[in-house]
C-alpha cells in the first residue's frame, strides 16, 4: 500500500474504519504498516453482501446453525435468527483484518421500543461470543431516537458498547454521550443518497452543507464537556467530504470501499488544505445539566419534534433499513425451505 496517497495522509490526521463487510476491501487497505481500525456496517450492507454468489456457502452456514439453535420455531422467529447469524458470520470474516470493533446495527423495527432494541443488541452480543469475538470488541450501532438511547444506557451498565447511529441533530449527539454510548456517526449525506444518488444535493464546497455545521458544532461541545464518546462521521461519498471532515477533527471516519479506493488512486493534496477549523461555531448551544434522556427521553423527543429536517432523515433512514431487512429475510427464506 503506497505511503504517497492521499489515503496515506488521510489517516496519518484521523483514524479509519472501513464501512463494508467484504474481506477483500479492508485487505486492499491494509499492509504490514498499518491496519483499518474497525467495520461499520447496516441492514443495507448485510443485504448487499448476503446476495453475493460466493457468499452462499456463508449464507447456508447461517440456516444450518439457526437451524440447530431454534429447533421447532416459527418461521419468523427462524427467518430473524438465520439473519442476525448471518451478520455476525459476516463480520467475522472481516474481524481479523482490523484491530478494532466490529459493528453491527439492531433492527430498524425496534428503533422506538427500548425493551425490543436492548433484547436484540444482547442477541448480538451473544451470537458473536459464540463465535469467539468477546464483546470488548463488539460494538452494537443503535438508531438515536428517544427509546433506543434509553436502551443504550441501559446497555452500557451491561458492559455492552454501543454507537448512536441515524444521527443528524446536536441534541442527539448529546443524548448519545449521556447514554454512554462509546461512539456516534452522524451522517453527512443522508442515506437515501446511497440508493438514489441525484437526490444528493450539491453544495458549492462540502463545508457549506448544512451537515458541516452540525458536524462541527458535535465535535465542540463533546470537546467543552470532556465526554469519552467518540464521534466518526459516516454516509461519506466523495474524496471532497473527507477532506472537509478531516478539517472538523473527528476521532474516526468511517469510509465505504469506493471512497477508499478514491483516496488510495489520489495525490496527497496541501498541508494547507487539511488544517483544523479552528472558527467559532454558531449552532444552538445546550447548558452541561440539560438530561435529553430523563423523562422516558422528554426533551430530545420535543427537540427532534422541532426539528422538521432531522425529523424527516431519521424517518426515511429506518424505513430505508427496514426494506433492505425484509430483502434479507426475502432472500433468505427460499434457502430455508420455507
């Protein structure tokens, strides 16, 4: 992997993870000199591998052991564990290529139900365990809504890790650091752009995109309040964002096999252009006593409920999520014999 990348200076400045459950990409990206640090993935990535032709023997792997697992279940029940299996098979094959966590996200269907979001993260945790991944390094990507936060904290008194995902709001991004979890990723296109790429709206340089702002203004507050969570923005697309991003200092950045391809193919570009953003950010502020969690999660409900544009992007993610769950589950049950 050549030193003379723009890659190269890239993660010199942040640390990467790789957003994809192909082996192959984090081996593109790696050499005796440095490793990718974790796997971030989602119901669209799960799905995307799942249909592979060379997954298959991985996909049969899953059924033969939800199979032995779940004798005499319901199909639903079967069809849920094959994937949730599947998944963690998935990320096995990427877990010795990285140093870090491997992510996985709980279902998009449980996002408003702290009690269903907190059995599934378990499930997870568990069936890596019992493929020998311990849950130090397991991390259990969350969506940020009111319920699902709730659930974090609960999960962190368990000794799971969890990262708030869906994330596109400030008071978000605080509630995710009250509720312990270890990282967030705000998104920086949202992620219907991945599925239809012309309703990307085009700014006339990254930092003028709303989301650079909002971005930004996270990065100062978790610095003001010394909170141990992380922030690695995601749902990056172009060379473009992650330059911009990098200007933000983010503790991570997690990129898809295109962007690193893009970023290992191009020149290392001027010192000049990487510099901190040292400017005053000036998104709203909150005082260090504001509890978005208290209350069954009161006030990040009524600040997400005013905020019309957040409110529409969280919606659209997990109605997204949740159809590539279904065409997992679709594609799977044939092979069940169901």
């Amino acid at each position: 992997m050549a030193s003379d990348t723009l890659f190269a200076q890239i993660r010199s400045l942040v640390t990467v993870d790789v957003d994809s459950m192909d082996p192959e990409v984090a081996t593109r990206h790696t050499s005796s000199e440095y490793s990718l640090a974790g796997m971030t993935s989602n119901q669209a990535i799960v799905y995307m591998e799942a249909v592979k032709p060379e997954r298959k023997q991985l996909v049969l792997q899953a059924i033969a052991l939800a199979k032995s697992k779940m004798a005499g279940a319901n199909e639903s029940a079967l069809v849920d564990q094959v994937v949730d299996i599947l998944t963690v098979l998935l990320a096995k094959e990427v877990y010795p290529i990285i140093t870090g966590n491997v992510h996985v996200q709980t279902s998009p269907a449980a996002a408003y139900n702290t009690e269903e979001t907190v059995k599934h993260a378990k499930t997870l945790v568990a069936l890596f365990n019992d493929q020998g991944i311990p849950k130090d390094r397991v991390c259990i990507k969350i969506p940020s809504t009111p319920q699902s936060l709730i659930a974090c904290r609960m999960l962190s008194e368990m000794g799971i890790q969890t990262l708030g995902t869906c994330l596109f709001s400030l008071p978000q991004a605080l509630a995710a650091a009250q509720a312990n979890c270890i990282c967030i990723s705000p998104y920086f296109n949202e992620l219907r752009v991945h599925f239809e790429p012309a309703t990307r709206k085009v700014y006339e340089t990254p930092d003028d995109d709303p989301m650079c702002a909002i971005i930004h203004s996270i990065v100062q507050h978790f610095k003001a309040i010394g909170t141990k969570t992380l922030v690695m923005p995601a749902s990056i697309v172009t060379v473009e964002e992650v330059l911009a991003l990098v200007r933000l200092n983010p503790d991570h950045l997690t990129l898809s096999g295109a962007v690193l391809d893009q970023l290992a193919a191009h020149k290392p570009v001027e010192a000049s252009l990487l510099q901190p953003k040292t400017s005053i950010n000036k998104q709203e502020s909150f005082a260090n006593t504001d509890d978005f969690l208290a209350d069954g999660g009161k006030l990040l409900a009524a600040a997400l409920a005013s905020d019309t544009e957040t409110t529409r992007k969280l919606a659209d993610a997990l109605k997204i999520f949740g159809e590539q769950e279904l065409l997992t589950k679709a594609f799977v049950k044939p092979l069940l014999g169901l």
